[in-house]
C-alpha cells in the first residue's frame, strides 16, 4: 500500500510538469504540440514547431475583462526582441475580435482563443522566450513560462 502511494506521488509530480526538471524552460521539439501554463492566470500557450520553418502559437486564455482590450506579446530574451499578435489578417481568432492592428478583445465571457503562425527566424538567436499579455493600457495581466528552441535544430531549418 505505501509502495502505491509513493508511485502516486511521484506520478503527480512528474507527470503533471511540462517544463524541464533541470532550469524550469520547456524545450520546444519539431513535430509536437508542446504546452506552457501561464503563471498567476488560467489559460494555455500551445507551440507546433512545423517542419516548414514556422512556429505556430495558440493562445487560450479565460477570465479576462470582456470589456477590456489585450495585446499579446512573444518576447524573447528579457526583452531584446519578439513579435506582437496582429494584424488581424496573420491571425485565427476562434473567441474573441480584434480591434485595430494588435488589440483583441475577449469574448461576453471573457475567453479569448487565438493563433498566430510565426518564422524561425524571430526566435533563431533567443536563449529563451515567453509571451506576456498585457491591457490595451500597457499593464502586464500574465506571462507565460519559459520556452526554448533548440538551436542545432534551428540552424538546420
């Protein structure tokens, strides 16, 4: 009985991580769907790094102000560089609208559901990425953990 109790614990604290156990950065692989939480806020990042050279992200986000608007951001290393959701014509919006070029506004029940399909070469120098989303007005709502490339596999792409 303790030996399954024990395996039950291990299980539930292995099994439910989807970052490294070594630094805490999920590593991105070619060809699967790879998922990272965002911290302090319900919601999922989902990343396929495709074959074809591009990255696809997925945002999925709940509880936000259906009378507020948000901009998502992919930045990359502290700082130096990323890219911001939009315009409108590079994204499919399942829940939610955009307004303006880099602003998407939540569904009435304050989900948001959207994609954006990115190149490598946005990310091809970045130790590490994650995305942050913030308000119309600039205030940081969540970011999402860490996530890395791995760079051999970049630089063959």
């Amino acid at each position: 009985m303790r030996l399954l109790a024990a395996m039950m614990v291990l299980l539930l604290l292995f099994g439910c991580s989807n970052s490294s156990a070594n630094d805490g950065i999920t590593p991105i692989e070619p060809g699967r769907l790879q998922e990272v939480s965002f911290k302090d806020h319900p919601g999922r990042l989902n990343i396929i790094f495709n074959e074809d050279r591009s990255i696809e992200f997925t945002v999925w986000l709940k509880d936000l102000d259906p009378d507020q608007s948000y901009e998502i951001s992919l930045i990359n290393d502290q700082g130096s560089g990323g890219v911001i959701f939009g315009p409108a014509q590079n994204l499919d919006l399942k829940l939610g609208s955009s307004e303006g070029d880099t602003h998407l506004t939540p569904n009435a029940h304050g989900e948001l559901y959207v994609s954006m399909l990115n190149p490598i070469r946005l990310f091809q120098d970045a130790e590490e990425v994650k995305a942050i989303i913030r308000t119309g007005e600039r205030k940081i709502v969540t970011e999402s953990y860490s996530f890395q490339f791995s760079k051999a596999l970049i630089q063959t792409q």
